[in-house]
C-alpha cells in the first residue's frame, strides 16, 4: 500500500496524488468469533481497489459521512459539514437546510476515497440527488426492512414481490445488499421531477404491494404497527435523506460490505445481507451486477398511469 514509512504516517499513490495515511495499522475492526481484525490499511487498500467501481455511484453527490476514529467499537460521528483541515483538492458542495446551509464533501475521485479512509469515515451515505441539482432526484429507492430476528427469506420474498411489480411498471431497478439487514432496491429516474413527486409514487408503489400482501408487508412508520412484517421504506427519497452507498464498507463486526447483486443471484443460497465483506466485494463487483442500469433514468409519468390502472383495477 505504502511509498514511503515516516513514523506513524504512510503515503499512498491514489490517481495522480498522493495521500497521507495516519496510523495505518490502527485497528478498525476488532477480530470477533466469527469476524476478521482489520486495520486502517485494509480499509484504504480496499477503497482503491473497488474506486473504479464505486466512484460512479458517488461523483457529484453530497456525502453524509460516518465516521469511527477509534474504530467500530468507539464513538460514532455523523458528518455533513466538510472540515476546514480537508485538502482543498477535496471537492465540497454548499446546499440549503433548514436556517442555512451545510457544506457536504463530494467524493469524484480516488484520492478522496483513500483521505476519507484515513479520516476513518468507514460507511458513505449519498444524496438520491446530484450537486448541481439537488432538489431533483436521479434515484428512487425502496429500503427492505425485516423485523428482528426475520428470516432472510423474508426478505427475499418481498424483494421479488416488488422487483416484479416495478417490472409491471416497466421500471429498470437495481438490487443490493445493505451490509446490514436487509435490502434496497435502487430504480434510476430521469430528475424531471421534485422529491415529492418521487416519494408519493414510491409510496403508492409500497402500499399497493402491501395492500395485496397485508400479512407479510407493511408500510407502518411506527415500529409497534408493524408486528413480524417486514417494513417497506420508502422515506430515503426526500430532500436531505441520505442512503448508504453502492460499495461501502459498514460498521459493524467484519467489515461487511452494501453490495450491488443481479436479480439472479436473489436465489443464491448463500446470500445474506452481509455476504460480501472488504475481503471478496471487489470480485462482485468485477462481474457488474447493474450493468443494464448504465444510462439515463426513466421518467415516472408512463408507469404512474400504469400504477394507477392496477390500483384502480
């Protein structure tokens, strides 16, 4: 990984830069009885192995950052606004919140995948939205939710349920591991329209399915409405809302990674919410599960008509 060794300090060849690595042998992720210890190094090692495929799905988006600088087993940090001491080659982006504005970091290339990682800001959460456009969302996203304790075929159950009704819908969608517990279903749109818009489609879409599956699926906000039925969220698409990123690493026990899957491999016996960690994500993504994703999103207006004549129907 390494150029050079100065103390506690590393430098890393990330692009055309170079970047200091802090510490580099500082564990980040306790060894745990069925977990791998891995350093600070394992997670910049990481971040430039899998650059070429996660960058695509961050440039010129604001990033919430997750940070543990003392590794999963510490303090959790939640940043929005980009520090002053980050490089100025780092890009930010100033956009409007409630009484002011907040200057998120945007994350275009390699070199600030490996300073994040050396800032120890272990999982990226993106804007459904683009800098230069952020009141437009170019991503509706359905966040797959199991109770406590729900087996992961519930979660599959339901996966397929929705994959099939968006195809009813004649929407391309993407699937992928949260590194957590449950799912997303990623559905690219054109950003002709508001969040508004978006969420109260991608509502009608998680109502009309738990309408027909009542037993199973709900769209309850509420914990205590839900019962064992596995919660359909739709409340990432709004305005500020950030989703975990394709690709990034979470905090938790292994360093289990959100990792983009092919519908087919919904059938994966061995699939689980955290199946891909640091140590074998970057083969997944060498085979480009959304390959039939790239290129502009579709418009909402044709499959709002066709939902509307299943819900009328």
């Amino acid at each position: 990984m390494s150029t050079r060794a100065d103390g506690g300090v590393r430098t890393v060849r990330a692009g055309r830069r170079t970047v200091e690595v802090h510490r580099p042998d500082k564990v980040l992720f306790p060894a745990g009885d069925d977990a791998h210890e891995y350093t600070k190094a394992d997670v910049v090692a990481y971040h430039r192995s899998v650059a070429a495929f996660m960058l695509p799905h961050l440039r010129g988006r604001p990033l919430m950052l997750e940070r543990r600088p003392d590794g999963i087993d510490g303090p959790r940090f939640m940043q929005k606004n980009t520090p002053e001491h980050y490089p100025d080659w780092i890009r930010r982006v100033e956009v409007a919140k409630e009484g002011g504005t907040v200057l998120h970091t945007v994350c275009d290339d390699t070199a600030t995948l490996v300073h994040l990682a050396d800032q120890a800001c272990l999982t990226l959460h993106r804007w459904l939205s683009r800098a230069d456009r952020t009141d437009r969302p170019d991503l509706m996203i359905f966040d797959l939710d199991p109770a406590a304790d729900a087996p992961f075929a519930v979660v599959r159950d339901a996966a397929r349920r929705l994959g099939e009704l968006l195809d009813e819908l004649r929407l391309p969608s993407g699937l992928m591991t949260t590194g957590s517990r449950g799912l997303h279903v990623v559905v690219p749109v054109d950003g002709s329209q508001g969040f508004d818009e978006v969420r109260a489609f991608a509502r009608d879409v998680a109502e009309l399915l738990a309408a027909e599956h009542p037993d199973r699926l709900t769209t309850a906000a509420r914990k205590k409405d839900r019962g064992d039925r596995l919660y359909l969220d739709i409340q990432r698409n709004a305005y500020a809302q950030t989703a975990v990123a394709p690709y990034t690493v979470r905090a938790l026990p292994g360093a289990p990674v959100a990792t983009p899957i092919t519908w087919d491999q919904l059938d994966d016996p061995e699939l689980g919410p955290r199946r891909w960690t640091i140590a074998d994500a970057v083969e997944q993504a060498r085979s480009r599960p959304w390959a039939a994703l790239t290129g502009r999103g579709r418009s909402l207006d044709p499959a709002r008509r066709r939902l509307g004549a299943l819900i009328g129907s």
